[in-house]
C-alpha cells in the first residue's frame, strides 16, 4: 500500500499542472459548459489512480518478467531462439498497446493495428541482436532513417505524418516497461563492459518499426485511413456522467484484458518451461499484472471520456482566434507539463536511474523531455496554421540528432532515441491529437490528416536532441572537472618538490599552504 500512496503522489504532482491550465484556459479564452468540466475533472482523478496503480503494477510485474525473459533467452546462447522469442513478444505486447488502439480509432483503420505490430516484431528482435552483436546503435539509426526519408517521397500526402505517428505511438505504456526491461536483461546477460550503455536504444528501433512498415504499405498500395469527426459525449446531469464512465471504464477494462491475455499465457508457458520464478514472485506478479490490468483500464477512460472532448474543444476555440496563433504559446506550454503524465516516462526515469547507478538523474532526464516536447508542439502549431510539409521539420531535426550522437557519451545515445519514443505516449494520443484535430477542424484551409497528424511524429523528434544536448553538457563538465583535477594534482606536486625555486610561477595558488601551516 506505501508503493500505491508514493505513486498517487507522483501523479498527482504530474495530472495536477495540466489540470490547473485546462481549468485557467476554461474561464479566460476557452469557456466550456458544466457538464464538459465535470467530465474533465472526473478524468483527472481517473489519470492520478489509473497511472499510479499502472506505475506500481508495472515495477511489481512487467519490468521483471521481460528482464528474466531478456537475461534468460540471452543466457540460452541460441541466436534462433533470441531472435524469435523477440519477434513474438513485439508482436504480442504491440497488439496490446492502448496508444495504437486510439490512433488506429482515430483513422478508422483496424490495417493499421496488425501492420504496426509486425513492423515492432522485426525491429525488436534486431534491437535485440544489437546488443548481443554489439552492433552500433548509431549506425542502424542512420541506416534505417535514411531508408525511411528515402521511402517517404514515394507514399501520399496522407500517409506520410500517419506513418512517422504510428512510430511515435506504439511505444506506450502497455510496450515500454516490457521491451526496455527485455533489453535490461539481455544487456546484463552479455559478458561486456559496454553492457550498461546497450541496454538503451531499444525503445528507439522499436519506434522506426512501424514508421517503415506503414510507409511500405503506403507505396504498395494499401488502404488509406480517414479521419471523421465524432461529436462529444453530452451529459444532462452528474448521474449521466457517472454512468458514461462506468459504462466506459467496463468497455476499456475487456479491451485491456483481451490485450494482457497474451502476455500472461506467454509468462505461463515462460514459467512453465524455465521455472524462473518462485511462489512469492509468481504471486508478487500476478498481483501487479492487476494493477496493470485495472490501472490502464481507468487511464484509458478518463483519457477518452475527459481528455480528449476537452483536447478538442480547446483546439477548435483557439483556432478560432487570431487566426489560430494563440494555439503555439499554449500547445507550448502544454508540452512542457503533459509528458510528466505519461505513465512511460516514469518507467524511463526509473530505469536511467539504476543503469547509471544514479549518475544520471531522472530529473535530468525529466526536464530533458520537458524542453523537447515544449518546442515538438510549438513547432505542430505552427504547422497546423500554415500548413508546412512535415519533412521541412523531421529531416533537419534527425540530421542534427544523428549528427549529435557522435559527440556524445554512448549511453546518452540510447536514452535519447528511448526519450522519444516513450514521451510521444497515451497523452499525446489521447489530448494533444485531439487539441491539433479539433484546431484543424476550426480553420478553414487546414486539413486533419495532413497537418493534425504529424503532431506526435514532431514529439518523438524533440527529446532526442534535448536529450543528447544535456549530454554533451555532462561531457563537457565531466571533462572540465577531470582537467580541472589534473591540473590541482600536477600544481600540488610541482609546488612541494619545488617550492625552493621562487622563480616559478604557479597557476593554483589556492592550494599554495598559509605562512606557518603545514607543508
């Protein structure tokens, strides 16, 4: 039970500031009706108990089921069996992702849902291989961007920011927790020094997965999505919403289960095959795959039932003033609070914090994504009022943070492409699509499919290179402090040998003893 409080006290200090915007947004520019604020207000109670039972579900079940699965298919020796094992499991937790479904609902394309989950199948497993191979995470990034900006000339305008979202996406919080604790337990399996710096990346070659896959049905010639508006829920009286959330809550709580119940016949067989775990863990497990179950179910509800009427209704009323230019400072600003709720960057945090044994600090991190999604969504509003062709953004944006990768240290590398996939999460999905949707909706020359979307694929970009920035700052000042010991060292030795030259000029007189002290 301290494990649920401590969270619902991290989620409250995440859903908070959100709700705090929402509700200033509500009595100055953006007025909204009783019954949508009271929507909204019950989905923030159901973002703080829903990502708090998910957070603790996820450490008490995910993170160390895929971290025996990662250290256990690692340990077999068996390349086969490492490559297949990951190309089930992308397969199977993909199906399961809650972000993939939305935007799949979003687009009316249930196509889209299989192809991503095949496209994570494959790169999961070479992410996989990666590290057992120690193949450079660098190179494959530059391979795979370039054959997916190559790709992306030869597909239609519609599918093209569909295709870089669906990346953003899929990794969510149902995908992360499993996929980076794999990546863990395969990293820790190897025989390297360079084991703590491969367990990152992963999440990051997840994420080029689907953009390929759904880029390669696009030249082929499959079925393009479509957006269509879907009018709100209306309520007459607090009983109705009431009973709009628990009929939601029961809906979204099938649909999780239906999700989970692969991955909890995989741990069976898992179990069944290596006996890795004991009867306490087997039950610790259990009660946390629960949480998991229950806590996503009450996320998804308040997300669908109170974030995203209200993403929209905010984007159709700041569309509709001064020509939409209120929307950049306040899509900013949103930004900058709204992937502190999203359940995956708890999960990131976390994970940075003990592969660095605390030298990289989730606040590092935090701010870190804080800062990128701040201009990712600055940059979407200002495509979505002029209309500007998403590669002007994605193709300068992911030379600089290919180009950076070369400068900074390796395990910066890893977090920074992970950063991008796990803040582009059920938040972005759920509130700021709708916000850039319902925007679209309100102007005139705008269109949802083209300028909307596209908005995730821009979140995706921005940590990366926020990311790597902090860590050719933690370069730079790790080298500093190195030079600056270097030198102290070499001056206090020069000084006590030589102190009977006073010609000499010494640089750190600091360290030069006071008259009548200690030599």
């Amino acid at each position: 039970m301290n494990l649920i409080k401590d969270k619902i006290v991290e989620s409250v200090k995440s859903v908070l500031p959100i709700a705090l915007i929402v509700f200033a947004l509500s009595i100055t520019v953006v007025p909204m009706s009783t019954a949508d604020m009271l929507l909204f207000l019950i989905g923030v109670v159901c973002l703080v108990f829903g990502m708090s039972l998910f957070t603790a579900g996820a450490e008490m079940s995910m993170q160390p089921l895929g971290s025996k699965i990662g250290s256990s298919i690692a340990g077999s020796g068996k390349v086969w069996l490492i490559a297949f094992v990951s190309f089930v499991i992308g397969i199977l937790v993909t199906i399961s992702e809650p972000d993939l479904l939305i935007l799949a609902d979003q687009v009316n394309s249930e196509e889209l849902v299989y192809i991503v989950s095949i496209g994570v199948g494959i790169f999961l497993m070479i992410a996989v291989l990666r590290i057992v191979f120690g193949i450079s995470l660098t190179l494959l990034m530059i391979v795979f961007y370039i054959s997916a900006f190559v790709m992306a000339f030869f597909v239609s305008p519609s599918f093209l920011p569909l295709a870089f979202d669906s990346g953003g996406v899929t990794t969510g919080p149902m995908t992360v927790p499993f996929i980076m604790s794999i990546g863990a337990g395969v990293s820790a399996a190897k025989i390297s020094a360079d084991n703590r710096d491969d367990s990152f990346g992963i999440t990051g070659l997840c994420s080029i997965g689907p953009i390929i896959a759904v880029l390669a049905l696009g030249i082929i010639g499959g079925k393009e999505g479509y957006y269509e508006h879907t009018p709100p829920h209306v309520i007459e009286d607090t009983r109705e919403g009431i009973l709009l959330y628990a009929e939601e809550f029961a809906n979204h709580g099938i649909e999780v289960l239906k999700a989970l119940l692969p991955i909890i016949v995989f741990a069976c067989l898992f179990q069944l095959i290596t006996r890795a775990f004991n009867r306490v863990q087997m039950i610790r497990l259990g009660i946390g795959m629960a949480y998991v179950l229950i806590g996503i179910a009450i996320f998804l509800t308040g997300a669908n039932v109170g974030f995203v009427p209200m993403g929209t209704a905010i984007g159709e009323s700041l569309a509709g003033i001064a020509g939409g230019l209120p929307l950049v400072p306040i899509s900013m600003l949103l930004g900058y609070f709204i992937v502190k709720a999203e359940p995956s960057v708890y999960v990131l945090n976390k994970l940075v914090e003990n592969m660095s044994a605390g030298a990289i600090s989730g606040k590092t991190t935090g701010f870190g994504l804080s800062v990128g999604v701040c201009a990712a969504l600055g940059l979407a509003a200002i495509r979505i009022i002029t209309g500007i062709n998403i590669l002007w953004f994605l193709i300068p944006g992911y030379i600089i943070a290919l180009a950076l990768s070369f400068f900074v240290p390796k395990i910066f590398v890893g977090i920074s492409f992970d950063s991008g996939g796990v803040a582009s999460g059920t938040m972005m999905s759920a509130f700021v699509l709708p916000l850039c949707m319902g925007a679209c909706d309100a102007l005139p020359y705008a269109n949802v499919m083209t300028d909307a979307f596209g908005c995730v694929a821009l979140v995706a970009m921005a940590p990366i290179i926020a990311i790597q920035i902090c860590g050719l700052a933690y370069r730079l000042k790790t080298e500093d402090r190195a030079r600056r010991f270097v030198s102290a060292s070499e001056s206090f030795i020069d000084y006590g040998y030589r102190e009977s030259e006073p010609e000499k000029v010494y640089t750190l007189k600091q360290i030069k003893p006071k008259e009548g002290g200690a030599k």
